[in-house]
C-alpha cells in the first residue's frame, strides 16, 4: 500500500473541490496542490496560477511539488492532450490521454466504438449534410435528438418535437448525430478505470434542467443526489459487464487503454440500461454526493489506475445514508452568468452539521486583510449535505442553502424531491 502520496488536481470547478475534499480524507495523501484551483479547495490544497490547458506548464508544476499522481478534472484539457504531455514526462496521471478521451471528445466516435463493442445505446447515424439528416429526423421520429458531434460545453444537444428546429441546429453545428429518442430516467455512472479493468461508484442522478419540474433550459447541472433508491440494486455491476468492461477492451485492442473515469450517463429503458453519453471524466454536480458518502480512499484509488494496478486495491465502498447537492447559480445562467456579485453565507452554511459548501464559480476580490467573496461563473457554488436518506440530506441541503445570498441568485427548489424522471426529459419538449 501507498503510504505517502502528493497530488494535483487540475481544475477550477465544483467538481475539483469535491475532488481535494475527498483526496483530503484520504490519510494517503500528505499533500495537495491545486491548478489553478478556485477559493474553496484553499482550506485543503495549494493553488497554483497554471492554465489547465498549458501541458507543458503543468508537467513542471508537477515536477515542481513532486506530485506522484495528477488527477485531471475536466474535459478541455484532456481532449487537447495535457495526460499525455504528464505522461511523457514520466508522472502518472488519472484521465484518458487525447485518444482515449474521444470517447468524450466526438459524439460519432463513441458511437463507433459503442457499435464495435456491441455496447447498448441509441440508434444513431452520423449526419454530414441536411439531406442525411433529414433522412435521419425521418427514420427515428419524434422528439428528435440532434447532437454536435464536438465538444459544446453541454450546449450540443437539442430534443425537440420541432423538425424545422432540428434540421436549423444540425446546420449550426456542421457534423451531427442524430439518434432515437430513450424513454426512462437518466442515472450517472461513474467508473474508476486503470485501461483494463474498472471499479462502479455508487450511481446518482444530475437535474440538468435551470428550472423546477425540468423546464427551461439544459445547464451544466443544477442539483443531484446519490444513492438511487429505486434503481436496480444490480445497476453497477450490470453497466460494468456490459458497458463498461467491453468499451475499455475495445478501446485496448484500438491502442487508446481508456485511463482515468469514465462517465457513463444512462437512460434505464424498458429494455434495459443503454448509453446516452460517455464522458471521460467526472461528472459535475453529479459526482458530489458520491464523493460525499465514499468511505474508502480515494487518493489510493486514483492513484492505482493511474499505473493500471486498480486490481491490487479493494473495491470502493460507500457508507449508508444519502447525499444531496443544491447548485446555486449567477444571474443569466444558462445563457450568460455574472460576475463579482457579493456572496455572503457560505461560512454559516459550511457550520451547519453535515453540510459542506463546494465552491464552482467564486473569486475573492479586495485587499488581503478586507477579501470578499464573489461569483465568478455561471455555476457559482452548491451544496452538500450528507443524511440518513435522500429526503434527510435535502432538508439539510435546503436549510444550508438558505443561510446564502448574493444579487440574481437562481437555484431550484425541488433537487432530490423525487427521483428524475421521464418528467424532465418530457418537460424539456414543451414550449
Ligand atoms: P448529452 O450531452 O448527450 O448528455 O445530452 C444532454 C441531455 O439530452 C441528456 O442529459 C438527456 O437528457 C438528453 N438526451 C441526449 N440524448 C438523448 C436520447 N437519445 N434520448 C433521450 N434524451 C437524450
Ligand atoms: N453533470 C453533467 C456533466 O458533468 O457533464
């Protein structure tokens, strides 16, 4: 076993603050930096001003703090290639390198390996011109699925019942898929991969809609909650054997081992799991109750799929209750958000019991010995709260979140109230 580790964490979001938070709780790690990390993660990491996408920067920041893992939270720097720039360099790393990370970086590849891995999902057909998609709309009905087959930040997909609209979004974007619409609720799966094999977290869902009931608009995510309690208690062990385990063995035999998490978001369908998306890395804010309730060490984890010995640790195992996190999100978000809105609260809310406040989109401002707090994104912060059940933890969520305050501030009033559902999806096709 590992006895000492230091990590990095690149990364500035949400989902790298509950990264340091659980790296922190691992007696593993005796250190841990952050680049360039946001306000929050400054309790528990160094931050460092490095650009997560500057490969060449971050290779000497690591060698500069002597990180024995580098953990890579979001998916720019991934796609560009920064894992493989640490791993030329000799240091081990948690996220796929460039080829790898296709799986999140073209929709139409992920297909493709889906397809060859006889991996359960959407019929799809990669669309170059009107014609094909047209051709496409027709051959899958309504509600149409239309996605950019590039990385859109979470903007590339429109579901709709509008077939003018549907062909105007393939024109935006170029190169599209378009898919058969999946009927049942959406789950996060989260699975810690060393390039051969793979260990499940527990699943969650991620409320993607900005308003209550599921309308308006698709956004990063404004609330989530795990375990799942109506969900199959075979769930993991079922998308790792079907899903999970043949995506990293086609991706093996393709020369891109598949290192680091892969996100695999799922419709559970009359007829079973299938794939919407894969993502190669954590999901954010889906991933926060997850960490939340981990009860085995993280830093270790990461830290042997790094160097594809993930077999040589145990499995990762959860502690009974529930978590929830409420996103709390700036004036304009989706479309838009603000910046240097004053945030008061967060320090009330990070003393009630059980309740911990990540931070997404903040920045400090002022002089050292009079700093304010202010939003500095769209998502802006959430919070967590642990309980003895998912209606417990979003009590405790909800009372937190009410303790914090700043200008515009949008978040909604039913995360966790009851599972999410076909609603949502169904919500999102109405005008
Ligand atoms: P994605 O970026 O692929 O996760 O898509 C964003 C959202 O669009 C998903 O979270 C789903 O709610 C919805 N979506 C995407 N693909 C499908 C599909 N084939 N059927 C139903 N809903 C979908
Ligand atoms: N919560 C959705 C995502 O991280 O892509």
């Amino acid at each position: 076993m590992t006895t000492e580790l230091t990590v990095l964490v690149v990364g500035t979001g949400g989902r790298e603050h509950a990264l340091v938070r659980a790296l922190a709780a691992d007696p593993a790690v005796t250190a841990l930096h952050a680049a360039p990390g946001n306000p929050g993660m400054a309790t528990d990491a160094t931050l460092h001003a490095v650009d997560p996408l500057d490969g060449g920067a971050l290779v000497a920041l690591a060698q500069q703090v002597g990180a024995d893992l580098v953990v890579i939270g979001p998916e720019a720097p991934l796609v560009a290639g920064v894992a493989d720039d640490l791993r030329g360099a000799g240091i081990a790393v948690f996220g796929p390198d460039r080829a790898a990370a296709e799986l999140e970086g073209s929709k139409a590849f992920a297909k493709e390996v889906m397809a060859a891995a006889g991996v359960p999902t959407a019929r799809a057909r990669t669309c170059h011109d009107p014609e094909e998609t047209a051709a496409a709309l027709d051959e899958f009905g309504t509600p149409y699925v239309v996605k950019d087959d590039a990385l859109a930040a979470g903007k590339g997909v429109v579901v709709t019942s509008d077939r003018d609209e549907a062909l105007a979004h393939a024109e935006a974007c170029g190169r599209v898929v378009v898919e058969e619409f999946l009927h049942g609720p959406e789950v996060s799966l989260f699975a810690v991969c060393d390039g051969t094999t793979a260990y499940a977290l527990q699943p969650a869902q991620d409320f993607k809609r900005i308003f209550d009931g599921g309308r308006g608009p698709n956004t990063g995510g404004m609330g989530s909650y795990s375990p799942l309690p109506w969900a199959p208690q075979d769930l993991a062990t079922t998308v790792i054997d079907d899903i999970v385990q043949p995506t990293l063995d086609e991706m093996r035999t393709r020369g891109a081992p598949f290192i680091g998490c892969l996100y695999v978001g799922l419709a559970l369908t009359d007829a079973g799991p299938r794939v919407i998306e894969f993502n190669a890395r954590f999901g954010d804010p889906d991933v926060q109750p997850v960490l939340a309730l981990l009860d085995s060490p993280l830093g270790q984890l990461l830290h042997a799929a790094a160097h594809g010995r993930l077999a040589e640790v145990p499995a990762p195992r959860f502690r009974d209750g529930a978590a929830v996190s409420v996103v709390l999100a700036s004036a304009g978000y989706p479309e838009s958000s603000s910046k240097g809105d004053v945030i008061t609260g967060v320090g009330r809310a990070n003393g009630v019991s059980d309740v911990d406040v990540i931070h997404a989109g903040t920045a400090l401002t002022g002089s050292d010995d009079s700093q304010q707090l202010v939003t500095a994104g769209g998502r802006v912060l959430s919070v967590r709260a642990v309980g003895y059940d998912v209606a417990d933890a979003r009590t405790r969520a909800y009372a937190a979140a009410d303790l914090i305050a700043f200008d515009g501030l949008q978040r909604r009033t039913d995360i966790a109230a009851e599972p999410l559902g076909v609603v949502e999806g169904a919500a999102a096709l109405e005008p």
